[in-house]
C-alpha cells in the first residue's frame, strides 16, 4: 500500500524517484493523509491541495540545508511525510507523534512552531537577513496560501521583501482561491486576473509591491511544479512563484465542498460523514449561531464582523447570505475588523468582532487605541477561550484574561451560563457607552436565572451567602466553584460563600470589604493563567488586609497537547485537593 | 496679520473665499502653525506640507456631515484651525486647549483621538460601513501619508475597501516620499513609478487591490485639489486620490531636511536652532545609539532592526549608513519587525528591534507565537517606557509591563542605572535561549555597579540589607526607592532593605521567601499601571502569608496630557505620603 513511501526515510530520498513513481508517491501520500485524517481528523484541504509542491519542493531543494517556512503550517503533512515523519500518518499508534503543525521538536526540517496565518514571510525574511549576514549560501522558501495574504503580518512583508531584501528568497504563493471560507478583499480580485491572464496582467499586487513574480498554472503537476522551482533554486532576488492548486484534491467530497473541508474530524471516507458522535445536545456555538440571526432581524443597526472564521460560531454560507448587508468578513485581518467596528461604533451601529481567543491577540493594539481609548461601544465575542478547548501550544486561550483585562475601558464578561451569556450579549450591544469583550463558555450548556443589566462595572454576584471561606468561581470555572462550595460544606461543616464575578476585568471593591467581616480565606477560580489574571487582581485588593488570598488557575506556560482534567489534577484543582488546601490555610 | 483668518470661525466660512483669498489663507495658517510651533514645538513636516489640501477639503465638502479621518492625526493642526480651534494656534495663552491629535472632546469635526499609524482607511471604513446600514447620505474621507500605508492594519483595510464597500469612500493619499525618515518597502518603488507616469503607470499598488484610483500632482496646489475633490465628492464606490505634496513646504529649512523637521522643540524661525537648551548631559538615547555602534563594529551577526522611528534611539542618517547590512529599516510594519527577528534569531543573527514602547503594541501576537513559542533570542529594545516621558495619551508608555509581562518565555528587564542598561544589553544579546525586551531608563543618567549575567531568570537583587519592610523598587522607580528607604530610615528609625528586582516579568520566589524571617511589610514601586502589573505578582505571592504588601504606581487608566510630579503626589508617592502608609501599615 506504501510501496513508495518505504523507501522515503529522509528528505533527500525523493531525490531518486522517477517522475512516474513521484506521481504514485502523491497517490501514496494521500492515503497516509485519508489514514490520519478519517481516523483522528485534522486539516484536510490545505493537504490535499499541496501534496504535489511539496514533493516537488523536496526533489528540487535541499533541506535542511535550504529552509521551507509553512504559513499557518496547516498545510504542512505532505512535508512531515517526506522528512522522516511518515509514521505520524501510517501508523496508527504513533498519530500523536506529530503535532498537526510545523515543530522544531520534531524535526530538523522545521524551523518553528506556527499556528497563526500571515507569519511566514516575515519569519522567512528574517531567516534570508542572518544568513546574508553570516555570508551562508542556501535558499529560503516561504509557503502562503491566498487566504492568508490579507493578514497585515503578510503583507507588510511583501513590502520589505520587495525592496529590503536583495538576495536569494522565494515566495510559494499556493492559490487556491479560497481561505477557510471564500475569501475576501480586492487583491482577490487582482489574483483572479492573474490565473485568467496565466500571470500576465500589467496590474500585479506582488510586482506593486516590489517583487519578482512566476506563475504555474498547473499547481498540481509534479512535473511542471518541479520545472518552475528549478527556474527559481539559487535566484538572487526575491520571487513569488504563484501557483495555482485545487483545495481538497484526490477527494471529490472536499474538492465540492472546500470551506467543511478545510478541517475535518474523524469520518467515513465513503460518505464523508463524521464517525464521532456529537449527540443531539445543545452547544454554545448553536446557541450564538442563533442569537446573531435573529439579533440581526430585530435590529438593522447590528453589524457582525468576522476576521474570516465565520464558522467559528456556526454561522454557514447560508447564515452569511440571509444577514445580507449586516454581516462583512474582512478576510484574515483582525485589525481590520477590530479598527473597523470602532468606526461603526461612532456611527451608531452595533458591531460584533466574532473570533478565536488566540487570534484576538494580533489586535491588541487597535482594541487599546481604535476602540477603548475612544470609549466605542464594539462587542468583541471570543470563541475557544476555555483551557480545555484547543490545546495546541499556538492555539490556547488561556492567555486572554491576563492579555485583555488590563486595557482601561475595556470590560471583559465571562458569563457562566446560557442565561448569563446571553443577556450579557443583549446588554453589551444594546448600551453605547462600553467597549466589551464576551468569553463563549466553554462548558456544557447549563442554565440558571441571570440579570439583565451589567451597566454597574465590576458588580460581582452572590450566587449563595456563606461564611469564613469565600469562592469567586469566574466564568467556565463557576461549576467547579459549585462543585468546591458543596465539597467545603460537606467536609468542613459550614456553608461558604459562593460568588459569580461575571466581570474578569474589574473588581468590586465593595463586596470585598464586606467579606472581611466574616470571611478570612477567598479562593478564586480562572480558566487561564494566574500572572495578570482576575485572580491576582484580587490578592492585590487585600495585601495589606488580614484575608487570605488563594487563587487557583493556570501557569503562565506555553502548554501543549495536554489532557485538561490531568492538567487540573497536577494544578492541585480537584475538590479533593482544594479542600485540603483550604483546610491548611486555614489552620484546621 | 490673520485677516483672512479672522473670518474663519466655523468649517463651512472657507466656502465663502475666492481663490486668491484662499491662497492667502493658506499663508496665515502657516503663519499661526509658525506661532505655535516656534513657541512649544510639535509636528512640523506633516501640517506645512497639508495646508491646501485641508483647506480645499473644506472648501469642497461639508464637515462634521461629511467624516474626515486622519491617519496619526499629527498633520490635522490645519483641520483645527479651519473648525472652530484657531485659537490654539495665535493666542499663546490658549496653546493647551489644543491636544496635537484629533480628539473628539476638542470639537465634533474630530472623529476619532488618534496617534497611532495606519488606522485611517479602517476606522472610516467602519463609519462608512455603519453610514450604510443607517441609509445615511454623507462623504467619508480617510487621509493618509504615504509612510503609514506600510502598516499591516492600514493594508488590511485597502484590502477590504477594495472589495467590501460597494459605496462612497474617498481614501486620499498623501505621498510627501517620506514617513518620518526615508520610507522603506515595495511599494514606495510604485509610488514613484506612479508619481513619474502621472497616475497612469498599469501597474499600481491601489488598483491591485481592488480600488478605483485618481492621480494629483500638484497636491500643494489649491484651485488643483479643489477641482480633484469637486470630482469625487459623493462619489459612489471607494476611489484612492493620491496627491503628491513637498512635506515641510514653506520653511526652506525643513523641506531641506524632512527627517529632522518631522517633529520639532521649540525653535528660532531664523535660524531652526532650537530654543530650549538640553544641556550637555548624557542622556540614554546617545547612550544607546553608541552602544548600538560599537556593538556593531564588534559583532558582525548583530542586527539592528527598526519599524521606522530610528530617530528614536539616536540613529542618524549617516550612522544607519554606516551600518549598512547589519541595519534594516523595515517602514512603520512592527509586526515584520518583530517576526523577522524571530527569523533572524533562528538562523543564528543577533537582532535587536527598537522602537518606542506605546508602538511596540503592535505587535503582541508576534511577540507571543512568532517569538517567544519558539524560544528565539530577539531583543526588543524599548523607548519611553517612563510615565513621565510620552504624555497624550495615545503615546503612555505606562501598560507595557502589563500587557508583556505576562507572555511566558520573554523576560523583560528594567534597568535602573547606566551599567545595568548596558550590562543586560550585552547580556540579553550575546545569549541565545530568552525573548529579551529591555526598558530603556526614562531618568536622568546615574550609574552604580551592576552584575554583567542576567541569566538566573527573575534573579532580585538586594542593594541594601535591612528589617522589617522591604522596598522593590523596579527599574525607573529604582532612585525613588532609594529615597523612600532613607526616609524610613530617619522617619521610623529602622533601615530597611531595599531591593533591585531587575526583572519586570518574573519573581525571586526564593528571595521573597527568605524576607519572610524579619519583614512584615513589602512595598513595591513601579512605573506602569498595577494590574497586570509587577507589584500584583508580589501580592499574589505573597496573598497565603503573613506579610502585608503594599503596591504603589499607576491607575489602570488612560492618562491624557497630566503632570508627573503631579501625578505622583496625587497617587501618594512622595516619601512623606509613603512613610505616613507605611507606619499605618505597621501598626504605628
């Protein structure tokens, strides 16, 4: 079944192939890809699009010697395979091996861990700058899919490749006329004249920037990729090699249904149906799907703005289409859409940044200046912000509370129910005096009465009067603080104090110090890190008081791949050991 | 002298001129810029060179109907003599009622407080969107200097404009060939090839990206600009005006030298001496620029690599040319700045990015993912990291160590004498394991002896041994601390310790321990908000313990134009105010 494959041990063995054998190898290496993919799931357009570059690039070049730089490295399996890592994909029992993802730890041929889109240029070009420095002789390659060329990171490299760099750099631009969804932005429409002119429009947004430019129709043809990266080995001056490929290639399920298609989970290779259960159960992503569509009915002023990702809260092709002229995705471009709905904020409309946590961070900048320093009433709504949802070292959420909570203005709500979320998403839109930024839960949907109004800044909630032992349990955490107030009561002999802060930005002073008359420990709970936290703002509160101060969260740790309840037990974070711990601190 | 001035008393009064009286307006208004400018300094090569623009921007649309946006907003002291705000240009007494930025507390033709690059296009993108879902009928006008366009946010949202906005949007573009120094990037090789074709190269950076395009040579010219304006006012599609205009224009001086008369200190208009005397103290920046020069003679993989702003660190012309390979100015881009060291890092260079710590916001995502997952050895080097250095409060140095600390793997170092600065550069450089970003002292220039290896990560030092409370004074904050102890010393009669954190981003757990022998009370000093902060960190430490910590430095908030001493006694850090906090704090 491998036939081919067996005999690629290191990068070099593709050397040897006849052009016949390397395309029975592609036919081999989309096996290995189905193996993985229909079995553990993971990117599968990026993959199947790019199996034939990537066995061209290693016939043609040298690595480790010259260098490939994976944008996003969503699209990097191909690679894996041919350097040594064929086992992550044909093997079942060795899947874990590999981390989905370039990774330095795994091998030579990998230059870093990246996970966020735009980046592979810039990091490239750096890499092209030390070796002129140190007067080294290779080639450096940086692999961008179109999608990604909207990102600002991308594109202010392009700018600097084309005049800063005067030496040996080649830009594999894989074009396959779609992000995760279709893509959006008028260099799209500049890319499309280009794969109708076969490259040769006069207007080129890579020579506008300053760049060589190729470009190489037949994107999944080993024989012309190999010829037209021979043309580009050695060149002595930036290049973008455009090369135009099919999305999802060797799968006609993918290749009709490209933006489902990006990322899979594990499924029936016949049907393409997922082999994993779901249930029937209501999600959070169904829940915020639904809300923005009828939201965006009762309310002409709301404005829903994606940074790509539409589906990152379920709202399909259809969805996108009904919202009409209340919904715009700015493509890959969190600035944009952050600096965007500051605008539209201004102008009375009710804009909604719908993305990830961990993209979030790339508009640190805009959400300071073009939002909070302007006091805008933006909502920014972040999915994936729970420590147990992507765990992959350049996709955690876990850094969210401690990045955003310390901007002033900018109120951060973390509601701990489906109640909570929702009416904190009614009252976010519906005022216009505060910038807001709403963590999705993470958990289990679960249910209780929730307020409607969040205007008193930093009022934490009551959920139960207790005594001596006080637990503000934020957000995802607050079952758990359920959890620990019912362990406490049951172990220790008395009913303490459990609090919903709802806001992981601010604090309410006035509560605190009405705990000391008849507390003397708070625990508080946070899924994310400690440094910077809630939990840290608090302690803070009381260092010159006589309460105790226990927080309970996460390190300040790039973690990856970890098992979420293992992590909570090494964290000391089960009922067991916080109990334990509190009858310590409190000297029983 | 401001005759025609005289009449201008709201927006729509420049309508009612001739175009010779216009002319002569535009002479007036250079006159009162001179007036303020000689007087207290500001920007300088950005408004002389856009007089006739703004003027004919009035004279042909309608504003606060019609929405400008200007991009920094340094370049809008004409638009705020023309609505409303002549005053803080001809009356030395009302000089302070004016911000130097757009500000929408100032007047209702200010749309956003700006003072960051490259937002225009997408903050008017968002007023433009918003204005269309409101069916609103209204102009909306992004300005920009060709310098900024290198942004990823300012490319990101040409992009968008390009494609997203099927309606009026009117993006001007000032092209003077400058940013604040020479422009770096593809793109300016385009502009001059426009500028030479008179528009109508085929090749063109804004068509590329989707945009309708007009070109206007004469971009000093009044009755020119009017007649462009006149052409797309209420125009129904997004369209780019690029007009090419002499920054500095009318002071021969500053259009001789563009780079230095950017900004300008108060100065005599005979001669463009400055007025102020500097004295010849040494100051940090010339510390800096030296030792970037020597460094490099010494080390050839030494890479200096700076998002424009050379000037900020002491980089002249002549000294960047004597640098030559081993420095790159990468344009106003900070996240290529920051990605590239990563690269550079990697393939065994040693870069140091400069810039100042307000821009360095930019680029937190870089910073995390494109750094510090992948362990590369950059070092960011930052300016104005004091609260009493940048004022507006668009350029506050104050949340850097918030907003950084907090990112695992990148350790942050604030330097509280001369040697220490230049120790830990050496250090932070010539090591290849830690994300290093170091703060630039804001203080007057004093030395003691400092260790020569920061490698103990979070390793405190103690400066002076003493008893019962333990002052950590970090980094700028240092000789305050030294004072407060003296003050204890002779107000309560004890000596107590005083400590040198070093480390902005990491604790000496050990060290906090020990203290807990003969210290009952820790005061922490830093210069930066608490939250999020270095003094929150201690608190936390110690929140379980016995020991009282007190946090002293700035408010989580935005501080607008203040006066530090002042600002400090308000916040109760004078010696007197701490010792008083301090005996209460102890029981005395």
């Amino acid at each position: 079944m491998y036939e081919l494959m067996e005999r690629i041990n290191e990068a070099a063995d593709v050397k040897k192939f006849s052009m016949d054998e390397l395309d029975k190898l592609a036919v081999e290496i989309r096996e290995a890809l189905f193996n993985r993919l229909t079995k553990i799931g993971g990117h599968f357009g990026p993959n199947f699009g790019m199996v034939e570059a990537e066995i061209a690039l290693h016939y043609v070049l040298c690595s480790p010697k010259d260098q490939f730089v994976f944008d996003v490295s969503h699209q990097s399996y191909p690679h894996k395979i041919l350097t040594g890592r064929k086992a992550g994909y044909i093997d079942d029992n060795r899947f874990s091996e590999d981390s989905g993802y370039t990774n330095p730890a795994e091998s030579e041929h990998d230059l870093f861990n990246v996970g966020h889109t735009s980046t592979s240029i810039s990091l490239a070009s750096g890499l092209a700058k030390a070796r002129d420095l140190k007067g080294e002789h290779r080639n450096v390659i940086a692999l961008i899919g179109d999608g990604s060329l909207s990102g600002g990171e991308a594109m202010e490299a392009l700018n600097v490749a084309g005049s800063e760099l005067n030496s040996n750099f080649i830009i594999v631009v894989n074009d396959n006329e779609m992000a995760i969804a279709e893509n959006h932005g008028g260099i799209y429409k500049n890319l499309a004249e280009l794969r109708k002119t076969q490259g040769k429009a006069a207007n080129n947004i890579f020579t506008a920037f300053g760049l060589d430019y190729m470009y190489v129709e037949k994107g999944n043809d080993i024989p012309t990729l190999i010829e037209a990266f021979q043309k580009v080995k050695d060149i002595d001056h930036p290049i973008v090699v455009h090369i135009h490929t099919v999305k999802g290639l060797g799968y006609k399920i993918a290749e009709e249904h490209k933006e489902e298609w990006h990322w899979c989970v594990p499924f029936d290779r016949n049907t393409g149906a997922p082999t994993i259960d779901f249930g029937n159960c209501e999600d959070y992503t169904s829940i915020t799907a639904d809300y923005i569509m009828q939201k965006a009915k009762k309310d002409k002023k709301f404005l829903i703005i994606t940074p790509a990702m539409p589906g990152s809260v379920g709202l399909s092709a259809d969805m996108r289409k009904e919202l009409g002229d209340q919904y715009i995705d700015v493509g890959i471009a969190e600035e944009q859409a952050v600096a965007m709905a500051s605008g539209a904020a201004k102008n009375g409309a009710k804009p909604l940044v719908v993305t990830n946590t961990t993209f979030i961070q790339r508009t640190y900048d805009q959400i300071s200046q073009d939002v909070c320093i302007n006091g805008n009433a933006v909502t920014i709504l972040l999915n994936f912000t729970s420590f147990a949802g992507l765990t992959d070292v350049t996709h955690l959420g876990i850094f969210g509370i401690a990045a955003f909570s310390n901007i002033p203005k900018l109120q951060i709500l973390a509601p701990s129910s489906k109640s909570e979320y929702l009416n904190m998403l009614d009252w976010a839109l519906d005022q216009n005096e505060h910038p807001v930024m709403i963590l999705i839960p993470g958990n289990e949907v679960t249910d209780r009465e929730a307020d409607t109004d969040y205007s008193q800044i930093g009022k934490f909630k009551i959920e139960k009067q207790g005594e001596k032992v006080a637990v503000l349990a934020l957000g995802d955490f607050y079952q758990m603080g359920e959890s620990l107030v019912n362990a406490i009561k049951e172990n220790m002999g008395f009913e303490p104090t459990l609090i919903n802060p709802r806001f992981a930005s601010a604090i309410d002073t006035e509560l605190l110090k009405s705990l000391e008359e008849n507390h003397s420990l708070v625990v508080t709970l946070e899924d994310g890190i400690l440094d910077g936290g809630f939990g840290q703002k608090i302690a803070a509160f009381y260092s010159t008081s006589e309460i105790k101060v226990k927080n309970y969260g996460l390190e300040k740790k790039f973690y990856d791949r970890y098992n979420p309840a293992e992590l909570l037990k090494e964290l000391g974070m089960t009922d067991d050991a916080m109990v334990e711990e509190i009858k310590r601190l409190l000297g029983k």
